[in-house]
C-alpha cells in the first residue's frame, strides 16, 4: 500500500492472462481484511467496481477472492457496505451463489451478502429484493450442502431477516424457511406489524395470518410469537382464519338437522 499500488493494481483485474487477473484480487483481498481505513482506500481507487466487475466476468475459483474481498469490504461499516450496493455489487453475489457448483464458493457469497446486508432496513432491503433470502434458504435446506455453506447461510439469513423491512420478501420467505429461521421472521413481522397498519393487511391477504396460526401445532416452540402476532389482530379475524374455525364449521354441520 506505501508503494502506492492502488489503483493501478485494479488495472490488472482486467488483465487478459486470468492467473495475473486472480492474484491482483487476492491482493485487493489481503488488504480489504485488515482496516476499515484499507477498505475505503480500496472503495475511494474504484476498486468496489472493479471488483464487483470482475465477479461477473469470472467464475469458479478464480471468483472467490474478489467474492471475500468485497465482504471483508462491506464488514465494515454501512458506508463501505453502501459503496458496494451503489456499485452494484448485489446480483454478482447472488449469481455466485446461484450458478456455482462448489459450495466452498457459495458459502463466501453466502458470508458476503450477510455482510452487505446486516447494516441496516436500507441494506437489508438491497438484498431482499434481489430475491436472495430464498436463495439462502434454499441452501439451508438442501441436504447437499456442506455444513459451512449451511452455517453461514443461516448466519447471513438472521443478520438480514433482522433489519429487514421489505415485507414481500419476508413474507415470500416465512412459508419456505425451515423452523429456526421461521423464528426469526416471525420476530420480525413482531416488530413490524404493530406500527404499519398497511403491513397487517398484506399478512392477511397474502395468508400469513393463516399459515402463522398452523405454526403453534406444527411447533410448540414458535407458540408465544404465533400468539405475540395474533395480538396484532381483531379477535374475530384470528378466529376466522384459525384452522380451529373450519373444524368448527364441521362439527357445526354434522350436529345441524335440517328442517323438514
């Protein structure tokens, strides 16, 4: 860094040989990791978008350094995590995470996007509506996945779900999410509903409300959250939607006898 390498380093990102090409990115790399002031070197020589470019450009291994290089960029502060969203930074990762085969790859996209997208709502968000958080779930769940892709997936998917205010997104996720994730959702929309009277209306309509309400049988442990987002409801539309009512109803109609 004092032999000022920056930017002409980033130059070689670009380099027609792809070996210069990837170690230029381990570089960038190996000096993003230490310092938040190293990172905003890098960000302030262009290096967000010659790294977000190069992601596109490349793949396999010769992706993963630039992948970290552009998390351990973002780690640090919601500005440089900003300053790879601006540079559109988010659909490389998440075509990292879509089109590689090796999950050591995917699990550094997975790690990146958490650290894109924990900083805040505005964040999150950036990441919500790239339509990553179901790409992450579907790496939870898939029983393919090697145990560091699946841990960091569900790191990534609890920093994000935590800010996140994108409701579609959160919704979208809640019917895919296995349980432990469904948990963090549903604390959320806990935080959420109560304030945005627009919110509670999409949860209805999109059936959340009714879905939510078959979480408590399914696991006992969500019960106090079900309960939690009940409360944000008219007594008479959780009945309505409660899967108790339909069985109700029935019972109603074996016990009617109809007037002759």
């Amino acid at each position: 860094v004092e032999a000022e390498i920056f930017p002409s380093i980033l130059r070689c990102l670009k380099d027609n040989d792809a070996v210069v090409a990837k170690n230029a990115a381990t570089c960038i790399r190996e000096v993003a990791k230490h310092t938040p002031e190293m990172a905003k070197l890098i960000v302030n020589a262009g290096g967000s978008a010659a790294l977000v470019d190069y992601v596109l450009k490349s793949s396999g291994n010769a992706r993963l350094p630039a992948i970290m290089a552009i998390g351990y960029i973002a780690a640090f502060s919601e500005t440089l995590a900003l300053a790879i969203i601006v540079s559109k930074g988010v659909q490389p990762l998440r075509l990292s995470l879509l089109e590689e085969k090796d999950d050591h790859i995917k699990a550094a996209a997975a790690w990146a996007i958490g650290q894109v997208g924990r900083h805040s709502s505005d964040h999150a968000r950036a990441i919500a509506e790239a339509d990553i958080l179901r790409l992450l779930i579907a790496c939870l769940k898939d029983e393919g996945s090697s145990q560091d892709l699946v841990r960091k997936s569900k790191r990534s998917l609890k920093a994000i779900i935590n800010k996140c205010t994108h409701y579609e997104a959160l919704e979208n996720a809640l019917r895919e999410a296995p349980a432990g994730t469904q948990r963090h959702i549903l604390e959320q929309f806990s935080n959420l509903l109560p304030n945005d009277s627009q919110a509670r209306k999409s949860f209805v309509k999109q059936g959340c409300l009714q879905y939510t309400l078959t979480l408590d049988e399914i696991n006992p442990e969500l019960k106090p959250l079900v309960e939690k987002i009940s409360d944000n409801f008219p007594a008479e539309i959780v009945n309505y939607y409660s899967p108790k009512y339909a069985k109700g109803l029935l019972d109603n109609l074996d016990n009617h006898q109809p007037a002759v």
